[in-house]
C-alpha cells in the first residue's frame, strides 16, 4: 500500500514544536506567527541516531551495525573521562569537564562573545595536546585571525576551516578525526539533502542529527554555537535543545562587561549551575569572585540600595538591589522592574501596600539589579521589599547588611534553600549582619562576626531596619 504519511509539518522557529496543521500562536511557547512549514523526517532518523548513540557511549552493539539489549554491568565507563576546557568556570556548568562524543549547543545574543569563548577553550584544548577543528560558516579565516590575536597565542594544532557545506565538513572530519569540533555557527551550515535555506528549522535539525551522528560514532565532541534570533527567518537554538546533550546560553548585558554562562540542560551534570566570566580587550578572563565584581561600584549611605544573595546551582553570588521610589504627578502609578520579575515586583509592592500600610499605590517605584544582570529567583523578595522600603522611608539600610528570604502573599517571610551558603558569602565578603528567614535559622552555620537575624514576616524585618 502507497504510504499516504504527510511530507510536511509545521515547526514553531522559537521553541521547535511540531504540529500537523498551521496555527497562528504556537501552543508550547504561545508566540505568534512562528509556525513554519518544513518537510517531516524521515522515520525517526534522530531518535534512532539517539538511541544508537547510547549504545556508542557504552562501547559495544554498533561495530555490528545492529543494536541488542545489555544489563548496566555489561556497559564500560571508560568514556566517562573529561578534559578540562581550561577555565574552573565553564568545566563546573559542564559537570566537571569536557566528556568525549557530547554535543554541546552554546546559545546566546549575536555579539555577545560566543566565538571568543569557543576560540579560548580550543586554544586551552589544543595547548593541552587534543586535536581540534574549529568550523566556522560566519567568518573569514583573516577575521578569525583578528580574534585570535587579542586573545594571545594559538597553537599550530588549532585547525581552521571556513565551510557552510555540511557534506564537506563531514567528509573532513571523517578523516582527519579531531577529537573536537566547533561549528560557528549551526544557522550558517547547509546541508544539500534538504531543501530550505540555512538557518531554517528543518535544515538546522537536519544537520544538527547528521552531527550527533557523528559525535556518537566517531566519539568526536562537538560545540554547536547558536544565536539567539528575537524574530525574522532564523531558527533560533531551543529548537534543538531536545536533541544535544548539554544546552548552555551566554548571557550578559551588552552595555556590561560581565557575561554569564548558565546551564540549562545537561545529560552529564546538574543544570542551574552558573560560570561568570568578564569581557576584556584581550578576550574573556574568568570571574573567580562574582560576588566582589557584582557589588563594585556600589553607593554606600544610600537609600534604596539593599544586598541580596541569590544561588545558582551551588554558586552563590552577592547582588545589590536599588529601588527608587517617588510620589506619582499623574493619576496612574508607574512600575519598573530592571533584571527582575516586573509581576514579582507588583505583588511584592501589593503586600507591602496591604499588610504594612505602605501607600505605594500613590507613588511610582523602579526596581532595578545592578550591574545589569537577571534574576528571578523568589529568594530575592525580601531584598527587594526593603530596598523600595528604604527609599519610601528615604532611610538607608546598613552598609553592611545582606537580606534574603521569600515573601508571601501574607506578608510572611518563607524558608529558602541553601540559606548556609548565601550566608557563608555574605561573609566571607565582609558582611556583618544577615537578615535571614526565621525558619532558616536552624540549618545555618554562624559566621564569626556575624549577626543572624531570623524574621518570620516583613513586618518585623521593616521593624527591624527602621
Ligand atoms: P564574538 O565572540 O564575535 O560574539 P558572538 O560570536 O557571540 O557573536 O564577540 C563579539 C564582541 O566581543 C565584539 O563586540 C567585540 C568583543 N570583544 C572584546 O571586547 N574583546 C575581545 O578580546 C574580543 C575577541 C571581542
Ligand atoms: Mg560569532
């Protein structure tokens, strides 16, 4: 019988979801217009290379070209060894290192430095005696050159090929086998067998399978970076986070030199973990102590200015939170919220109007986190809550306090996790006092020179920095 299957789906270019027919708002990520029509895979092909993959890793079943059922004791870890990138910071957003036959997608902004990382840690892979192939499809080999010179020495094993043309750079890596390969970047390449441009969903998919292939045959690991398109033709990379094993985005403020690589999904280590590195003119240096770097610069005496202390993963990192608080000349409020959750700010705004008797509803209020970075997390609520309290009561807060806690809806403040190491930074940065989650008190460790103190609501924290 004539296999009636469609040929062709619609694909959402922001978040890759797959429908049978055309919808004008996609119903995974709801953004609008994003759908586009490109040719179905043929069955399964990624799936298939996926789980073949697993075997790959495990060392046995694919030299017969056929794969069989195995109990755990069967499959060598050999593979598990990990090379160093060279910088502490990015090897513990990888969970320890660099593993071999991983595919690693690199998101992030156009020019916020994607290159410039790949480029220093194949230059530390190269120097430490691996073979490398540095792949790019957006610049010629003389701008590459250019890069390469802020960034210092590049050794002769650093192999680098200008190539859009999927099939060649196969054919190359399948004799020259380098051990890694970096492809600068994945919406540049093209592969002949599908028909739509580069940069579209399916070609982007297409040979991102025909790499991991690759990568989990040949045991060669791969950089894919991805830039992040805010709207146009180009498939941006969440449609191929399903698809790698470790998705990491670059992020950062242009106007700031900071830029944080943040783990989002890791098949070998935890995710949420966070490397902080600093652009210079001679290439991106590591961000040892975040938290001194966070909070340089920062006004001491101030109204409005309150430090917080955030976790990602098991780093902890001091942030300085402003708010600036102002009566309102025309009827309507106005809100801002800088880094931070403008929703989180509004609620928080409402309990402090509600069960303080703060009249907020008369004043405008910005809220912003220096140094021009984004967090969300619900342990910056007490931060910020007494950073718009001391800019409405105009009062500073001391200089060196450090806030943290989760504020409900009842004005109560809750438990967070990891309370012992927003402490222990606090300190070690030479905070004197923390006002910290009463509940939280149990299960942290007192600094000498350090005051706790446990609050239960907003209330008595308010109270407390009268
Ligand atoms: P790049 O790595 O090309 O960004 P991406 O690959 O993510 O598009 O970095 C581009 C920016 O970084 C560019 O504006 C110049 C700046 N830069 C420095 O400030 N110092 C340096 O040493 C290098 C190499 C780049
Ligand atoms: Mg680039």
């Amino acid at each position: 019988m004539p296999n009636k299957k469609r040929m062709t789906a619609f694909y959402c270019r922001e978040c890759g979801y797959e429908s049978s027919r055309w919808v004008g708002q996609c119903p995974a990520c709801h953004a609008w217009n994003t759908m586009v029509e490109a040719p179905v895979r043929e069955s399964g092909g990624t799936a298939r290379t996926i789980a073949r993959g697993g075997t790959a890793r495990a060392g046995i079943g694919l030299s017969e070209g056929r794969t069989r059922p195995v109990s755990l004791s069967e499959v060598d870890d050999a593979q598990s060894e990990r090379w160093p990138s060279g910088y502490g910071e990015l090897d513990r957003v990888l969970g320890g290192g660099i593993v071999r036959g991983a595919m690693v997608l690199v998101g992030g902004d156009p020019g916020i430095g994607k290159s410039t990382l790949l480029l220093q840690v194949t230059r530390n892979l190269a120097s430490a005696g691996h073979s490398v192939l540095y792949v790019s499809g957006e610049e010629s080999l003389q701008q590459i050159k250019l890069r390469a010179r802020r960034i210092g020495d590049v050794p002769e094993s650093l192999k680098f090929l200008c190539e859009t043309d999927l099939d060649t750079i196969s054919e190359i890596l399948l004799s020259d086998r380098p051990e890694i390969c970096v492809i600068d970047s994945i919406q540049t390449m093209y592969n002949s067998s599908v028909d739509s441009a580069p940069g579209s969903v399916s070609q982007v998919r297409e040979t991102t399978g025909v790499l991991m292939r690759l990568a989990k045959e040949q045991g060669i690991t791969f950089f894919l970076i991805g830039h992040v398109t805010k709207e146009g033709t180009v498939a941006g990379p969440r449609v191929l986070e399903h698809m790698v094993d470790t998705v990491l985005y670059f992020e950062g403020d242009r106007y700031a030199s900071y830029r944080i690589i943040r783990g989002v999904k890791n098949r070998f280590g935890s995710t949420n973990e966070i490397g902080v590195f600093e652009m210079r003119g001679e290439g991106l240096q590591e961000v040892k102590n975040p938290s001194e770097f966070m909070l340089s610069g920062r006004p001491e005496g101030a109204s409005g200015s309150v430090v917080s202390c955030t976790v990602d993963g098991t780093r902890a990192m001091l942030i300085e939170v402003q708010a600036l608080v102002c009566p309102t000349n025309f009827g309507y409020p106005k809100r801002q919220a800088t880094g931070t959750d403008y929703n989180r700010v509004s609620l928080l705004m409402a309990v402090l109007e509600k069960r303080l008797g703060i009249p907020l509803s008369s004043y405008d209020a910005y809220v912003n986190l220096a140094g021009g970075i984004r967090q969300t997390e619900p342990a910056l609520d007490l931060g910020i809550s007494l950073a718009v309290l001391s800019s409405f009561r105009n009062r500073p807060i001391g200089d060196r306090t450090v806030a943290f806690g989760e504020v409900g809806l009842s004005g109560e403040v809750r438990m967070v996790s990891m309370a012992d190491i927003r402490v222990q930074e606090a300190a070690k940065l030479g905070f004197t006092t923390c006002i910290l989650p009463a509940s939280n008190l149990k299960g942290v460790k007192k600094p000498e020179g350090m005051e706790l103190v446990g609050v239960r609501s907003l209330k008595e924290a308010a109270d407390l920095t009268q």
